[in-house]
C-alpha cells in the first residue's frame, strides 16, 4: 500500500531565510504532496487549495497501487518554467535578477510556449 503525505511550505518564509514549513498566515503558503513510487520519493506542488491537494495526492496513490502510475513528463511550459524558478533559480540568484527573468518571461516567453507540452 503506497503512502503520501501533505506537507505546507511559504515561499515568503523560505525568501526570509526561514524554512517554510513552519505555520504562518501567508496566503502564498502552498501544499506540496509527497509519495514514494518504488525507490523514489517525488514531491508535486499543489497549490494553495488543501482539498486539492489531498484529492490529487489520493489519485497518485491509488495510481500507484494499480499499477497505472506514470511519471509526469508531460507538464506545459509554463509549468516547466514555474518549477524552474522555484527549484532552480530561487536559491540561487538574486531577488532582483528573479524579477527580472519573471518578468522577462512573463511578457515574452510564456505567451508564446506558455501552453506547449516541454
Ligand atoms: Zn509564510
């Protein structure tokens, strides 16, 4: 029987230097669900929406246990660029270069492929 679990992280507490998890009243706090499928744990970020992310992590799990689990490979652009920022980019650069690329992004990248699978 495959388990997850839900767990709750702050990007505006991360950006503090705290780590996030932590309880707080920022709306932009988010619901990450967390499963093991074989020897992998994978991690999806949900949203600010609880019920959502319990619904989708229920899925996954009954996904796994039938043996219907596939590996998500097909995310939109948006989606890539968005997990991007978050995984790759925030840690590493500057708050002010971020904006810049988010911006960048925003007005010229994302209208174009926004939509098209990776
Ligand atoms: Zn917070």
């Amino acid at each position: 029987m495959a388990r997850g679990s839900i767990l709750k992280r702050c990007k505006i507490c991360r950006r503090d230097g705290r780590s996030g998890f932590d309880k707080c009243a920022h709306k932009e706090a988010q619901y990450i669900i967390s499963y093991r499928v074989g020897k992998k744990q994978k991690r999806e970020t949900i949203g600010s929406n609880k019920k959502e992310a319990e619904k989708i992590l229920t899925q996954r799990l009954s996904e796994i246990n039938h043996g219907t689990y596939q590996e998500a490979c097909d995310i939109t652009f948006n989606e890539f660029i968005d997990k991007w920022l978050d995984e790759y980019a925030l840690p590493r650069i500057k708050a002010h270069t971020l904006y810049k690329y988010k911006n960048t992004l925003k007005c010229h990248v994302r209208p174009v492929l926004g939509d098209y699978p990776e």
